[in-house]
C-alpha cells in the first residue's frame, strides 16, 4: 500500500501536537517502507477535486513505492551543492565543460494543443525537461496545487531526486514539512493557511542540470490534463552555476527563498540557490504567501508585488494607464468594489476587461462541459448583485476549441505602445492577489508569476530579448486573440455550481 510517513513524536511534543516535525539531516539513511504501517498515513486520505468527468479530474495519485527505484542515494543528500575550494566552476566537478543551456535568455510558450499554433510557440513537458543533447535534470523542486504523481513520476523518471510541494489538507493534521516517501522522493506540506479558503497554488519547477538551473514558472499544474488537454501559458529561463555562492543581495534569489522557506522545503534545497548566478533575470517575481499584513509592513506579497513590479519599469513612468486586460480561469467571488481596489494599484480612471468563455465557447470546445471542470465562475457569484458583469468580454481561442487555464495580465497606456505582462498562478480573486480591510492587507493563497516589459505593434504583444547580442523582440504566444467582445446581449458565461 501507499504510504507517507507520520512525524515522529519528540521530548519536546506539546500537548495536541501529536507530529512533532522529522529531521531529516545529511546523513540520513535511505527511506525504506516499515513492516508496521500503523505509523504511515495512506494517501487515499487525500482530498479529491469532484469535476463531472474524469478528463476533468486533477487528482492526487497513490505512490506505489515497488515502481519507483530503490537505489539508496538520498534527495536531501545530493540536494546541497558540494564544491571542493580548489574547483573553478561546477562544470569542472561534473566534467562537463560546455554548456547545454537553452535558454539563457528568457522565454515564454503555450502549452497543449500543438495544432493551430506556430511551432516554435508550443512546448511540451518533455521539452522542458530535457535539455541539449537530451540531457535530463537529476534534481527538481516542484511547487503546485494539484498533482498527478504517477504521470509526473514516469514523466521525471526513477533516477531524478525530486523534492515537491503541493496543496493538502491532511485529515489527520499531519505537519507542515519535508516527508521522505522514497529514497528519490520528498514530499512538502506547507505551512501558513490562514483559512479554510487558502489554497497552495503556484506552479514553479527548478530543475537542476551539471552547471546550470533551468526555472519554469507557469499557470499548469503537474497533471496531464493541464499539459496536454487545456491550454496554460509558461515562463522559462536557465541559468548558470556557480562554483561559490553567490553574496550578491539579488532580490529575485531572495523571493524563491522566500516561498520555499515558507512553504516548508528542506534548508538543503534552499541553500542551493546560493550557488546559482540571477544576474541575467531582467524581469520581475511576483509571489503571494498567506499572512495579515500591517499597512507599513515591508513584506510586499499580491498586488503589492505587483505593484512594486510594476513601479519599476522606466518606460512607463509618468504615463496615464488605458486599461487592464485579464484572462483567468477562476473569478472567485469577483465585486466591483475589490476590482477598483485592485485595479486602482497601476492609475485611476482606468478600464478592466476580463475574458472569460461564454457557455457556448465551452460547449463547442473540444473536451466540452465534461472537461471544463477546472474553468471555474460560480453561479451564486455571477448572479450576485455585487458581481461586475459588464467588464466581462470574449474572444477567439488561438487553437480553435481548445479552453485556456492560464492566467495572464496586461495593461495598455494613454498614447504610447509601451506596456507590461503578467502570467504565472494568480487567479483574480482576493484569495490569490489580496484584500485590504482596516488598513490590514490580507493574503489567502500562495502564488507565483512573472512581470515582463512588453510592447504592441500590430495587434500582438511584443516581449524585448538579446539576440546573438542585439536587443530584438519576439511575439508573445497567447492562448487568445486580441479582439476581445463584450458579451452579447443573450450571451452567459460558462457557470459552475460548486
């Protein structure tokens, strides 16, 4: 049977704290699975998303521990960078001189339907593992709200060390921190849901290759449908290894650290990111982690990153913003009086539209209502007087019948063709982005996303790069067109009643 280990209890157990947290240090022995199951939980245990169809279902898997491998070496082991004083880089440890980066400059890709897009827009999971030359990452941290282990696990292989956190809720109160399931695998509860309305839900994987890092920050989750059965949207950049860590205050390695270490990963994993070089990450992280923010707090999380993100960009400055353009798959309990609070953020007088399919668009799309499980407006909520239902707008799908589960931002300003773009895990609601209420700044979820520059020529998003060391730019592959519509007049949105 499928097990994840229980904490074991310590000297130091308070009363009504059965799990006392496991140390797990570098010389650890490899997990092996007990005779006595009394003390594992049972990953059945799991909650269970309920979608009318199994194309829909995202689902927690069962982890048969017989198919994974047996070697002993250990994740927490291998998870700390070990450089001798006398190497010059890591690629000398490694022997692998050249790099097999693909990406040193950044990049962003649609996911599923490779029908109907350019193809050099389109990336699949497979792509993104491997690098040059086919080369497989031996280490990865994962973070994400649903999981699919069995797929991800074949997916990665049996040699990869994986470390991974994902959204839980443990009936029998199991801990926040670090469970070795298997002498390759580590699984993370995190810590921090401050309600029974918090969900852990970024989507961000680090997998670590000889002498370089790759980062991948998007909107799907680690599940096949997600990758091949909806369209998502992904970030990706690799970056160098260092052969020392780095002393550099980079703010980018100080948010990663930031949500790793409050979602409970391990010190050894988040000591890694010592040793990688941030330096060509020219763009900017914007994280949510659960918590009551006093108004003059320093901790800038949601729209407050955001904010600040988008703050920062010289191009902008001192010009009148036009309109926010959002497309999401999840509303919430979207009101108008949060949307102006939101939107208020990027400049006054300035228009929201939110794409959103009609229930007609999901009907004709390829998987149906049956496999529109994860494209989520409640129907109490819509039908609320306090919904804003004139921002909400249609447009073209890229691959014609193919729904988009991404979530993606952008803005437009008054005479000028300079502009930014959000994508990542926000969804648009409170629970992702955050609530002011008595000078209190509330943040329910944890998330993740990336702010890039843009700018518009000829109807499309343009998103700046190097090239060959020339400043060029690149369209910006989108699961939508740009001539969004108002609804019509008989025209409802897609509705779920949950």
């Amino acid at each position: 049977m499928p097990f994840i280990p229980k904490r074991a209890k310590t000297t130091n157990s308070k009363p009504g704290d059965e799990h006392e947290p496991i140390i797990i240090s570098d010389d650890s022995p490899p997990y092996q699975p007990p005779e006595d199951e009394s003390n594992y939980i049972d990953l059945e245990s799991l909650p269970k998303e309920k979608f009318k169809s199994k194309t829909s279902y995202r689902v927690i898997q069962k982890v048969n521990l017989k198919n994974l491998s047996s070697e002993s070496a250990d994740f927490l082991n291998k998870a700390k960078v070990k450089v001798s004083p006398e190497s010059k880089t890591l690629s000398d440890i490694t022997g692998l001189k050249d790099s097999l980066m693909e990406y040193p400059e950044s990049r962003v890709f649609l996911v599923g339907g490779n029908k109907g897009s350019k193809e050099e827009d389109i990336i699949t999971f497979d792509k993104i593992l491997r690098c040059k030359s086919g080369v497989l990452p031996y280490r990865a941290a994962i973070t994400t709200y649903a999981l699919d282990f069995d797929w991800l696990r074949k997916k990665l292989g049996n040699d990869l060390n994986l470390c991974i956190c994902f959204n839980q809720n443990f009936k029998d109160g199991i801990n926040p921190g670090a469970y070795q399931v298997d002498p390759k695998t580590v699984f993370v509860v995190p810590s921090r849901m401050i309600s029974t309305y918090s969900s852990y839900h970024p989507k961000m994987m680090l997998l670590w290759y000889k002498n370089f890092v790759r980062l991948v920050i998007g909107s799907g989750n680690m599940t096949g449908f997600d990758w091949e059965n909806i369209q998502n949207s992904v970030f990706v950049q690799d970056f160098k290894l260092l052969s020392e860590p780095d002393s550099k205050d980079v703010h980018v390695r100080k948010q990663l650290e930031d949500l790793l270490t409050k979602s409970e990963f391990p010190k050894q994993v988040i000591d890694t990111l010592k040793y990688v070089d941030f330096d060509s990450f020219k763009h900017k992280l914007v994280v949510s982690i659960p918590g009551h923010y006093p108004k003059a707090s320093e901790d800038e999380y949601g729209y407050q990153s955001l904010k600040r993100g988008v703050d920062s960009i010289e191009k902008i400055k001192g010009l009148d913003i036009a309109e926010l353009y959002y497309q999401c798959s999840s509303l919430g309990r979207l009101n108008g009086a949060w949307l102006n609070q939101f939107s208020s953020n990027f400049g006054s007088n300035c228009e929201t539209k939110i794409l959103f399919p009609t229930l007609q668009q999901v009907k004709d799309s390829v998987n149906g209502t049956e496999g529109a499980g994860t494209v989520i407006l409640n129907y109490n909520a819509f039908h609320s007087k306090y919904f804003p239902k004139s921002v909400l707008h249609k447009s073209e799908f890229t691959v014609k019948g193919l729904l988009s589960h991404s979530k993606i931002l952008f803005s437009k300003y008054k005479d000028s063709s300079n502009g930014w773009m959000y994508l990542g895990s926000h969804n648009f609601t409170k629970s992702a982005w955050g609530n002011f209420n008595n000078d209190v700044f509330t943040v329910l979820n944890y998330e993740i996303g990336v702010l890039l520059e843009c700018n518009y020529l000829n109807n499309s998003i343009q998103i700046p790069s190097i090239t060959d060391g020339k400043d060029s730019s690149y369209t910006a592959p989108l699961p939508f067109k740009l001539n969004w519509e108002r609804y019509g007049g008989k025209e409802s949105p897609w509705l779920l009643s949950l």
